[in-house]
C-alpha cells in the first residue's frame, strides 16, 4: 500500500560516511533531507574500518593522497579543492573528534573509538533537523524525465526532487552494502564498469601454503612485486606481510591486489608470480656477502644458529630447506652457490597466486558507476537531473588508510551540496 509522507528536498540512500556526509552538507545548503539505511546501525563499515578504531582520513598531500587513489583518484581533484582531507580533519575537530596521525599518514580519533566518530556524524544529523529512518529498505529509485523519488520494500513512495546514492559496494556485505545501487543507477542509463574485489587477500596452492608451514607468519616492512607472466615487473609495494591458511595477507599485499586481479583477467591466465623480498634495503650481494661474512668466524657452529635475527626463525628455515641447506650444517659443509641461493630466497622468495578471496571479503570494491557520466565537481548524473552518486558505489577505489573514506566524505560533501542548492532552485 502506498503512503503519503512529510516532503523532503533530499533523500539520502545510505547512511555510511558517503551518505552521512552528504545529508549534512545538503542541509546545510537550506534542504530538507531524509537519510534512509536498510540497517539498524548507521555507519557500520565506518566504525570496523582502521582495525576498529576508524581511519577517518589521511593526512598526506593532495598529490600524494590522489597517488593512493589508483582507481581513478584523478577524478577527486575538484570535490577535494573544495572539501579536502584537512578540510575533514576541521570538520571532525570542531564536531568535538580531535584526529592524531599515526604511521603512514593515518588519522585516527585522539580517543581511538571508532563509535565516537559516527555518533559525532549522527549528533550533527540531529542538529541540522535530518529526519533518519532506519530499518529502511530502499527498493527502487523512481524517475521520469528527472528524478520523482523513491520507493521503499514496503512499497512506501517518498517523493524528493534529488536523490543521492550512497548505498557503497558489494564488500563485506554484513555491513548493509550488498550492491543495491548498481541496478538503480542501471535503470537510469548510467554504465557500471566491471566490479572486481580490491584490497583483498590473495589465494595460492603452491605447497608452501597448502602444507601451512608458513601459517601465521608476519614479514615486516617486505617488497612485494607482481611479474607478469613474461617475468616483467608490474607493481611493487613494501610495508608487512602475513602467511595465512589460504595465501597472502597483510596491507603489502592488499595493496598488491588489484593489479594481481586485472594481470589474471589481462594475461588471462591461471596464475601469476608475487616475489617477496624480506631484505628490501640490501641488494642480493649484499645479502650474500652478509651471509658469508657471518659464517667467517663461525667455527663449528650450525648454520641455522649462524643466521638467526636475519629474518624470522620460520621463515629462513623455509628458505634454507628450499635451497636445500640443512640448519644442521656447519660452515664447512656450505659451498658458495648455497650461500647464493638462500641470498637469492631472502631477496625475491616466488609464490605463485591463483586468485584473490571473493569480493564479499574484499575491503574495498572495485569498479562502480562510470566517471564519464558522473560530473567530477557536483557528483551529478549527467543522465538523470536530480540524481546524485557518492562513496564507494563510484568507480573509485584507494588503498586502505583512510584514502577510501577521504574519497567517501569528499564526493559526499560535493553531491550534498550540489543536491540542497539544486532542490533549493526547484523549490523557487
Ligand atoms: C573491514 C574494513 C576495513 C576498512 N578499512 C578501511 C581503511 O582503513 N581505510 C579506508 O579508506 N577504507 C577502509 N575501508 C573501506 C571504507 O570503510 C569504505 O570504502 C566506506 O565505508 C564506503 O563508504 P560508503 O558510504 O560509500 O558506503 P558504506 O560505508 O558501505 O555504507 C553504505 C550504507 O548504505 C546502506 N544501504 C545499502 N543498500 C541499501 C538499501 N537498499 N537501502 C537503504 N540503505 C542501503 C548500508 O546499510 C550502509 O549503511 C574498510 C572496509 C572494511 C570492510
């Protein structure tokens, strides 16, 4: 049955930091808005984001930041000239949510409670007068030449000249984002490009991962680099790494992801080589020297203890077994060319990747709503007049650490503040 229901000049589908967001700027700009969530908790992937404590933003330089965009973070330039991470940082200071810096440019709340942030959004919400429904399914976005409204899975109508889309991906789907958008934005003519999962651990079936023997295992500050099959170097990242049941974890890796993804699809292939480089500093001859070198006054003793600290114990037990150097042997025993090979094993260790774990377990989604059909200033369709998109149900992806929530809060302020001004001039 159909119902009748206050007027509202916004409708935000989505209460994540996109759709948060979004709503405040709207009403900021004199709209009235209505936020609609499918869940009962607002900014649920917000608050598990940054391990738990919310990695609301980074601190790095434009430039920078866009580098760690690499899903088209170019078309962030003009939402960021006017609502900028350092812009964010403000926001949430004067919101009483002072941010600290950590690693990496990293910025967390000074409190380190990742619900302090959301309830900061939310209590803005109720200072501006946004109406929030929750346990709110949206079904369908309703047009005509132009944006009439929406219809909920209860069938309820609620008319709006603007709607805004902040529903996000398809990962971690627990959280409320399932995918909804996609089809909505399809009904409009817009174009998704093709959805992979990013940001995602990667699967091997090499015998080094199904014997376990590795499981649990965390590299520090490694090198990872992906080859394509011709043994040319794609993509190189260094931070830590972990050795899990399945694969490869750890944001060295996740980082890694992406392109490991698109070099399967492009070289269309079974698997593809990731080197490890547990020594990223030192270059092989260095390595092997410094292995030589520790055997010099040696004497009598095991390699195995000769060689401890270079790396984790369990690790240069692997290397060694593979070059096939017994930890019982003595200097002695050793030629040259061993030294060579497990030098060789510290510094570009192969694991063959066959996959990534499915885009539900992904961090991030990659792909979304085409960019050519989205105005890079206002979020606005350039199909539909009304209709707004924003966060991670665009074609924009980041790294994690914050770059994917920047881009979430940036395209949210613009579509919100493009969606008041321009339900501000349908009502005139
Ligand atoms: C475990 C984890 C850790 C992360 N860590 C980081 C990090 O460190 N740094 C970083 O930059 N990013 C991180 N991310 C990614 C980041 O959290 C997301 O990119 C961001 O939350 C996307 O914001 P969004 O508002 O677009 O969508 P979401 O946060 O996904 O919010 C979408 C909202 O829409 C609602 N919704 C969906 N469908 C409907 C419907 N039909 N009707 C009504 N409501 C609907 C959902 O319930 C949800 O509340 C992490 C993600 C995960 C899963």
């Amino acid at each position: 049955m159909r119902q009748k229901t206050d007027k509202f000049d916004v409708i935000v589908i989505g209460a994540g930091p996109a759709g948060l967001m979004a709503s405040i700027a709207a009403a900021e700009n004199e709209a009235k808005v209505l936020v609609l969530d499918k869940g009962d908790r607002p900014g649920r992937k917000l608050a598990i984001s940054g391990g738990g404590r919310c990695n609301v933003t980074n601190a790095m330089a434009t430039e920078e930041l866009i580098r760690h965009i690499p899903g088209n973070g170019r078309f962030l330039y003009s939402a960021l000239s006017e609502f900028s991470n350092q812009d964010i940082i403000s926001f949430f200071k004067k919101l009483g949510i002072p941010l600290k810096e950590e690693d990496h440019g990293r910025m967390f709340p000074v409190n380190n409670r990742a619900q302090s942030v959301v309830q900061a959004l939310l209590q803005e919400l109720n200072r501006l007068e946004i109406t929030l429904k929750l346990n709110t399914p949206v079904d369908r976005v309703l047009y005509e030449d132009r944006i009439t409204g929406v219809r909920t899975q209860t069938g309820e109508i609620i008319h709006a000249p603007s709607v805004i889309i902040a529903v996000g991906g398809k990962s971690v789907p627990q959280t409320g984002s399932t995918g909804d958008g996609y089809r909505w934005a399809q009904d409009a003519g817009h174009t998704i490009t093709d959805l992979y999962p990013t940001e995602v651990p990667l699967t091997s079936s090499d015998s080094l991962i199904v014997s376990k023997e590795l499981q649990g295992l965390s590299l520090r500050d490694a090198t990872v680099t992906l080859l394509s099959p011709k043994g040319k170097k794609i993509q190189s990242h260094r931070w830590d790494l972990i050795f899990t049941h399945f694969g490869l974890s750890g944001p060295a890796i996740l980082r890694l992801s992406q392109f490991v993804v698109k070099a399967l699809r492009k070289y269309n292939t079974a698997t593809v080589t990731v080197l490890i480089d547990a020594l990223p500093d030192r270059t092989l001859d260095e390595v092997s020297a410094d292995l030589l070198k520790r055997t010099e006054s040696a004497g009598k003793k095991e390699l195995g203890s000769i060689w401890k600290g270079i790396v984790p114990e369990r690790y240069l037990r692997c290397l060694m077994n593979r070059a096939d150097v017994s930890p019982t042997l003595t200097v002695s025993q050793l030629s040259k060319e061993k030294v060579r090979s497990v030098a060789e094993g510290l510094k570009a260790f192969p694991v063959r990747i066959n996959g990534t774990l499915p885009i539900e377990k992904a961090f991030i989604t990659g792909g979304g709503v085409s960019l050519k059909e989205i105005h890079p200033k206002t979020m606005a369709s350039r199909i539909m007049p009304g209709l707004y998109f924003c966060g991670e149900i665009l074609d924009i992806h980041g790294y994690t650490g914050g770059y994917n929530i920047t881009a979430a809060f940036t395209t949210g302020h613009a579509a919100g503040t493009a969606a008041g001004l321009y339900a501000g001039g349908q009502r005139n």
